[in-house]
C-alpha cells in the first residue's frame, strides 16, 4: 500500500515530465493487475489500482489515453470482470466530476462533455447488471423455496419480481457496488438522461420481506440510490413522466411492507424510506396531482398502514415526519377532501399517545435519559405526535377538539377524584401498588392530553372565523372550568408532595400540574374576556400560581407557575392583580426567594416589573402611592445585599453577593427595553444606588473575572436602555472609571470584550456627549487594546471581534472627527481629490491598518467581520474614494484579498471577496489593469514568467467593467493562478 501510495504522488506531481515508454508502461501494468487479480485482491487494494488509472486519466483522457473510457464499457459488459468495471466507473465519476476549484477551467468542461457522451450507454451497461442481479434465483437462506426450474415465468410484474428477488452470498459484493456506482452517477447526471427502467431495476433490490438477514444493508443502500435523485431542489422540464414512474414504484413497495412482516423492518430502511416519501411529497406532490391516475388516497391508507403498525418509536416518528410534510404541503389548498384519512390519522395517534390504549409500547419509552435538547424519547415523541394532532386540527378544528374531549373527561373524573383517598393528617395517598401503576398511566393520560389541548388553543382565537369560536365557546368555557378546578386540587392538596408507595406516580403527579399550569396559560385570554368573569377568574388564578412560585416546590411546577404568572402580569387586566393582598405579600416576599433554577427567578422577576412599572391607565393616586411603595420594597429588598457591600469586604463574599443580585438586576433592565420613558425614569430611581455602587466597587476587584463581568455586563445594558436616564454626566464618570482601570490593567483580558462594547454604545449615542469620550477611547484602543490582543493572538479572538466592531461603528457614526465634508471645506458635495482633507489622518490610517491586519487572519469569523465593515464604510462614505485610503491602502488591500483567493485560505467567504475586489478595482479600472495586475502577478510565488504571461494576457484582454464578467473573469484568473502553482511546485 506504501508502494502504491508513493505511486499515485508520482504521478500527481511528476506525470508530465515522466518518459513516455514508461507512462505507457505503468497504465497497461495497472490496468492488467486488476483484469488478473482485482476480483480476489482486497477491496482497499483494487481501489488504489482503479485510483491511479483514474488520475491518470484526468492527465491524458483522451488525447493521450483514449481507450480508458472504452475499456470501462467493455469491463461492464463482460461478466467475469464486471466488478472491477463498476469500481472504475464508480472512481471515474468521484474523481473527474469532483474536481478541484484549482484544477484548470478549460479542462473542467472538456472531461464533463466527454463523461455525458458516455452517460446513455453506460446506463445500459448498469441496467443489464442490475437486472440481471435482481432476478437471481433464491438462495438456501430463504424461507421460501426457490422457483422450479421446469416452471419458468415469463415478464413478472414489479411486485413479483420484488417478491422473488434476493443476493447470492457470492454476488453481494457486485450489487454493492453496482449500487453505489449509480448512486453516485445520480449526483450529477440530468434526469433526462436516466432511463427508466433502471429505476425499476433498483427498486427490485428495495423488498426486504424475503431476504435473509444479512441483506438488510443492500435494500438500506438501494433506498439511498433512490434518494439521491430527489435531493436535486430543481427538476429539468419534461421529467413529469419520470416521478410519476418513480412514485408508482414506491407505491408498490409500500404495498409490499404493509403486507409483510413489520416487525422485521430495519430502523435505518425506515429511515431511508420515510426520507423518500418526504421527498416525493414535498418537491413533487404537485406535479402527481395532476397525473389522472394519481389517487392520495391510495398512497395515504398505505401511510396509515404503516404509522399504525410500526412496532418502533423510532420508525413511527419517521411515518409522522412524512405526514408532516404531507400536511405542510397541502394547508394552502384549503380543501378537504382528505378529511376522512386525517381523522383516522387522529385516532390512530390519539390511541397510540394513551396508556390505556396502548401501555405495551409507551412503557417502553424511555423518560429520563435526555439528548443535547434535554429532551428524553418521551418528550419527543409526545411533542411529535401532538404537532401532527394541530396539523389534523387545522382543517377540522370542533372534530379534532370533540375527539380529544372524550378521553380527557374520562381522565378528569378520575383526577378529580384523587382527594378521596388522601390521607391530609399524614400527607400520603391510600393506594395499593396495583391500583397506583394503574393511576400513574391514568395521571399520564391526564397530562398527554392536556398538553395536546393547550397546543390547540390558538385555533378557538382566531377572530377571521366567528363561527368556529361560537360553536367552539361552550366546550372550551367548560374545559377551562374543569382545568381551573384540576390545578386548584392540585394546588391545594399538593399532590407532589404525597408519600406513595410508587415514585414514579409522583413524577405524574408533578409533570400533570405543570401542564394544568401550561393550559391555563394558553387559554388565559379567553378566560379573561368577560370583563366580570375575569376578575372572580384572577383571583383564583393567583390562589393557583403563587402559592407554587416557591424553592420548596418541584422545579417543573414553579417554573411553570411562574410562567403562568408572566402571562397574568401582561393581561389589559394586570392593574387589579396588584391590588389584591397576596399579590402585594408575594412582591415584598419574592427578592428573598431563592429558586433552583435562574430561568424561574428571571420569569418571576419579569411579571413583578410588569406590575410594577408598565404604564397603568386611569389609576388613582392612592393606588398609585401603593405601586410606589412595592416599587421601592421590591427593588431596595433585591439590591440591599450588594449595596451593603464595602471596599473592605472579603473578595468571596463580594462575588457571592454579585452572582446572586445585579444578574438580575441587569435582567430587568433588559427587559423593560421595549418600556416608555416614564417606565424607564422609575426604574433607573428604583436601581440608581446600586449602578453607582458598582462603580465604585469596579476598580478594587476588576481582577478578579466573574465580579468584574458581572459589573460590565449591567453597565451595558444600563447603557442600551437607560441611557437617556443615566445623563452625560453619569456616563461620563462611569467610562472615566472604565477608561482608568483598562489601562492600569494593561489590556484588561478578562473583561476587555464587554468593555469594548461598552464604549460601543457610548460612540453610537445621539448627541455631542461623544467628544468628551472618543479621543480617550481611540488612544486607549490604539496603544493598548490593539498591541494586547496582537500579542495574544488567537487567544483573543472574541476581543478582537469587539475591537472591530468598535472601530467599525466609530468611523460609521463619526466619520466627521476623521474627515470633514466637502461642504466644509468650502467645496462642491460631489467628490474632489484633495489632498489630505482628512483633520485626523494619522488615527485614520492607524484604525484602518487594524482592518487590514484582521484580513490577514486565519479565524474566519475575524476575516468576515473585516471585510464587511470595509464594504459597509465604502457603501455610506466612499471609503475606497478617499484619497488618503486610494494612496496608502488600496493596492495593499487588493493584493492580500486576491492572494487569499489563490491560497484558499478563506474559500467560504470567495464570493465576498470577490465582490469587495471589484468594489475596490472599480475605482479606477484602468489603473487596475494597467499598473496593480502586472505588479501582483509579478510577485505571485512558485510559477514561471511564462505562466505570468499567459495569467496576464487572459486576464487583460477581459475589460469588462460590469460586475458579473469581471467577478467570472476574476475567477478564472484564481484557478489558473492555483493549476499553474500546484504545477510547477510538482
């Protein structure tokens, strides 16, 4: 393999200086190797022979190797060899139509021409192969025997032919390859070029219903042959006829799964399959309507068939993925002619999400092991099959809502039922082991259905369809009865804390009053509209929600109640919240809680504020003076502990206090961004001492990491937010301080990135306050942010990122402090070449310098972020016009951005670049071609004066100024560039 290794370098980077006796040589040894011995050799060996005939060929086919295509044919259509054929053509087509973006244009077209010409009859070869492989006799691992030979049948249809077809052991390995060879030709031939009948042939390896066991990879690698073809997103016109075919064939073989054992089905086929109907339904669904033969209806009851019977979770959730693309193709028609079939689907799914209809399999499932979502099979499942349930509903809304009632009453009358056998005095439940496994699938019930009714709620709201929510109105009011009634129980008997002597009914009980909580939230719109009603309806709300927002409560419910009590604080009704007396407890309570999790502190801190400081109409002054007063309680309750902090105080003590208080506090400001000013101006008196205590906290612990963020990270978002209310005066101190401890602290590694940002927003802040900050932010960024993160490499990379986009936004706001209009300067506004008419243009050219050195950067992200503030300078200032950039910066910029396209160093961002080259080169083309082109070509590295020439002439006799020619020209320039390197380096 070594051998072979060194070989194929040779002839990669010598071939052409290599003596002809010996070129000719070597192809007949290589291609007699493998005629002789590539059927026994191993498989990675003949690969490497087929490898270096083939690169070869991309040298010399078909000038000076011009039987290689026709020895392909002949290896095909000869039995004996056939093996190595398709391991050639199957090389042949990854090499020659995967060529590199260096490899020379001109050649690119004439191997992709000369591999079409051989495309009709290399598909005639493959189909003889496939077929012929397709029809062999059965083999001893069968069940089944095989056909008696004195009984001959003629012409069988596909499904017989299905029925019949099977591997020899011996032949595996030629159908694996046949298969993977036109797998691949489907990459990238035209459809119209595929003939049909070897699309039958591949669908005769696709039935596993006969095959041993063993044959499972092949009907999985046939299915992805399939595949590849409908991966294409456009489809050439005139290949109706052609998926038409192909989905008569996949009927077919539905037909035969159904049929057939399911329970033999390999996940993977599965997934395979599903992945073809996906994709026949979402790219060609419209084109078999309006096929008169098509009928939905036959391929949805083959659907339905399949969803019902799969034994696996897996492959049923791969069924729903197909109904779902079903659905999403189908909602803009607005029909219903496939209302039958969806309601059958919603019974199916309803009877397979119960554990009363369907335990065998749901215990199964797995509901505490989670994935990178922290979602468990469970979860997934259940959410999958209740989005089918919505799609279901949105063409038959009562229908779906009628069908999902039924079994949750039966569920509710149960639950309701519960406190009958509650033992209060010792907090447990009366309840034999039998009897609560069976109360745990009935809880369980309780909840699937729940959550399935709270996710169709947006559909009784839709105010264009009256009649769906007046028919609607007296199931829902009666629903939101029993769930007011159902969390009530809940909350008040507190389930989740009865001793049982099942667990696992326990996690029921919990995971069912979050969802109660869940599905009042989303109905708490209806609840509400009466305007009577809503106020009795709050009130028990609140007795509901409140007692459960606490850190003695399971994390699932009081995250959900917190929610839920969000939702109340956003109503057009939340001023009355705040006047009722356990509403008032639990705001002077709350800043003492301590939650388990940060995301329920944050959603419970929200709804305080909302009640707190969203504008409330018609509110008078004692109630006013009384949301004053909570204001002030909440607010110095949240806060005390860090503003009771001290220089003097222990740095543990300090970071513990941080940590818990301003994450919070910079929360809510971020929050109330979307406020009015008069919500803002209360909230900065409310949070004014503790901004300031942070200022003067900041110098004495800016080492220490966590501290020093946390600082900055509230800094910030009072500055986003609060900005106005804050003053000069008060921001002007505080970037003083800022300003003073980054540079005693020489860089500020650990928090430069937020300080960055920080002085972001200060720059962009409208008004003049700026003056008193950019000199000292500018020097600051210069001397010692700029030399830091250079030091520092790619160590830095985030802080480099904020660097520029500082900078960025610094010559987009304030161009004016480096270059003073034309008006200004006693000029015409149109632009003139006058010299240095920049006030500042040492800083300018230094800030730009910074650019240029983040394109010479290999982290993508920073090259990216360069280049696009360079086009975004250029669109709004005429950056590229500027007479200090044209002279000292543009051909610099040119150079490295076209030398980054010859070395592919960023070759995601070609087309940016290619783009800002021309932007760049657009300035004055003649120069461009005149006098930049010929220098850079002449220090291109590694290549001749010759190949100079040639780049040069090409690129030259192409003046054209429109973007679309030069960009193409321009690429060819790169790749020629890239061949005439990669040659004369070999």
């Amino acid at each position: 393999m070594f051998a072979l290794s060194t070989l194929e370098s040779v002839i990669n980077q010598q071939w052409a200086n290599t003596d002809w006796p010996f070129r000719e040589e070597l192809k007949n040894t290589l291609y007699n190797y493998l005629i002789e011995k590539g059927n026994s050799a191993p498989h990675f060996i003949r690969s490497k022979y087929a490898k270096l005939l083939v690169i070869i060929a991309k040298q010399d086919w078909p000038s000076q190797y011009p039987n290689f295509f026709i020895n392909i044919i002949e290896l095909l259509k000869s039995e004996p060899n056939q093996l190595i054929g398709l391991i050639l053509l199957k090389t042949t087509s990854e090499e020659l139509m995967g060529l590199q973006a260096s490899f020379e244009n001109g050649r690119k077209d004439e191997i992709t021409r000369l591999l079409h010409q051989y495309i009709p009859v290399v598909f005639d070869s493959l189909n003889t192969i496939l077929e012929n492989l397709g029809t062999k006799p059965r083999h001893t691992a069968t069940a089944t025997p095989p056909p008696s030979p004195t009984h001959p049948t003629s012409a069988p249809s596909l499904p017989q032919q299905l029925a019949t077809a099977t591997f020899k052991p011996d032949s595996k390995a030629l159908n694996k390859e046949a298969l993977e060879t036109v797998q691949h030709l489907f990459t990238w031939v035209q459809i119209n070029q595929i003939p049909p009948s070897i699309i039958k042939a591949i669908f005769h390896f696709t039935n596993i219903s006969s095959y041993a066991q063993d044959d499972h990879d092949m009907c999985v690698l046939a299915m992805s042959t399939i595949n590849e073809l409908l991966y294409r997103k456009c489809t050439p016109p005139g290949s109706q006829e052609f998926f038409t075919q192909l989905y008569y064939y996949t009927i077919e073989l539905l037909r035969d799964i159904t049929n057939s054992r399911l329970d033999t089905l390999d996940p993977i086929f599965v997934e395979k399959m599903s992945e073809l109907l996906t994709l026949l339904v979402e790219q060609h669904l419209w084109r078999l309507e309006a096929e008169p033969r098509f009928s939905a209806l036959d391929f949805l009851s083959l659907l339905y068939q399949l969803t019902v019977q799969l034994p696996s979770m897996q492959c049923y959730l791969r069924c729903l993925n197909v109904w779902a693309a079903f659905f999403k193709q189908t909602k803009s028609q607005k029909n219903h002619k496939y209302l039958e079939a969806f309601l059958a689907l919603l019974t199916a799914l309803l009877q397979k999400i119960q554990f009363s209809t369907n335990a065998s399999q749901l215990k199964e499932i797995d509901n505490v092991d989670t994935n990178d979502d922290n979602e468990t099979d469970w979860q997934i499942f259940l959410k999958t099959s209740i989005e089918i349930v919505s799609m279901v509903a949105e063409y038959a809304p009562l229908e779906t809502l009628n069908l999902i009632l039924m079994p949750w009453k039966t569920c509710y009358d149960i639950y309701r039922r519960i406190e009958t056998i509650v033992d209060h005095q010792n907090c447990s439940l009366n309840c034999e082991l039998s009897e609560s496994e069976r109360l745990s699938y009935i809880i369980t019930d309780f909840s699937s259905l729940t959550q399935t009714l709270a996710r169709l709620s947006p559909l009784f709201f839709d105010q264009e369809n009256e009649e769906i929510t007046n028919v609607s109105s007296p199931m829902i009011n009666n629903l939101i009865e029993k769930l007011l009634e159902s969390a009530s129980l809940a909350t008040s008997v507190r389930l989740y804390n009865l001793k049982t002597n099942n667990s696992h009914l326990t996690d029921c009980f919990i995971d069912n009053h979050s969802q109660l909580l869940a599905a009042l939230k989303t109905y708490l719109i209806w609840i509400t509209r009466n305007d009577k009603v809503a106020i009795e309806n709050l009130k028990l709300i609140v007795d509901i929600t409140l007692p459960v927002i606490h850190t003695s409560v399971p994390l699932k419910i009081s995250n959900s109640s917190a929610h839920l009590f969000l939702a109340l604080s956003n109503l057009p009704c939340s001023p009355n919240l705040i006047l009722l007396p356990d509403v008032s407890h639990f705001i002077n309570a709350a800043p003492n809680f301590k939650f388990r999790d940060i995301e329920t502190n944050f959603v419970t801190c929200s709804a305080i504020t909302n009640l707190l400081l969203k504008p409330w109409p018609d509110c008078s002054q004692e109630n006013a003076n009384h949301r004053s007063a909570l204001t002030g309680v909440f607010f110095d309750g949240l806060t005390w502990p860090f503003r009771d902090l001290t220089l003097s105080n222990d740095e543990q003590r300090v970071r513990q206090v941080t940590e818990d208080v301003l994450p919070i506090v910079s929360h809510i400001v971020d929050f109330c961004k979307d406020f009015p000013i008069a919500s803002k101006r209360r909230l900065f008196l409310a949070i004014k001492t503790t901004i300031e205590q942070s200022i003067v906290l900041f110098p004495a612990f800016a080492k220490n990491s966590e501290i020093s963020n946390c600082i900055l990270v509230v800094f910030l978002n009072v500055l986003r937010v609060l900005q106005q209310q804050l003053g000069v005066e008060g921001t002007k101190n505080a970037v003083q301080v800022f300003l003073e401890v980054a540079v005693k602290e020489q860089g500020a590694g650990n928090f430069l990135d937020k300080l960055l940002q920080i002085f972001q927003l200060v720059v962009e802040a409208p008004g003049s306050g700026y003056k008193n900050f950019l000199p000292g932010i500018l020097q600051l960024c210069m001397d010692n942010v700029y030399p830091f993160i250079l030091s520092h490499g790619a160590e830095k990379t985030d802080a480099f990122m904020s660097l520029l986009t500082l900078l960025h936004s610094i010559l987009l706001h304030r161009w004016q402090y480096f270059y003073s209009s034309q008006v200004r300067l006693g000029y015409s506004p149109v632009y003139t070449e006058t010299e240095n008419d920049a006030p500042e243009p040492v800083q300018l050219m230094a800030v730009l310098q910074v650019f240029g050195q983040a394109l010479l950067q290999q982290d993508i992200n920073i090259f990216k972020l360069s280049l696009a503030s360079l086009e975004d300078l250029n669109a709004k200032w005429k950056l590229y016009l500027n007479v200090l950039f044209r002279y000292n910066g543009l051909s610099k910029y040119l150079s490295v951005l076209l030398q980054t396209l010859i070395d592919k160093s960023q070759s995601l961002l070609s087309e940016d670049i290619q783009v800002a080259i021309y932007n760049m080169a657009a300035v004055n083309f003649d120069h461009f071609f005149s006098t930049f082109l010929p220098d850079f070509i002449r220090n291109i590295d590694a290549i001749t004066d010759q190949q100079r020439e040639i780049l040069l002439t090409n690129f030259m006799q192409n003046h054209d100024k429109d973007m679309p020619t030069f960009v193409q020209h321009l690429r060819i320039f790169v790749n020629d560039a890239q061949h005439f390197k990669l040659c004369s380096l070999s």
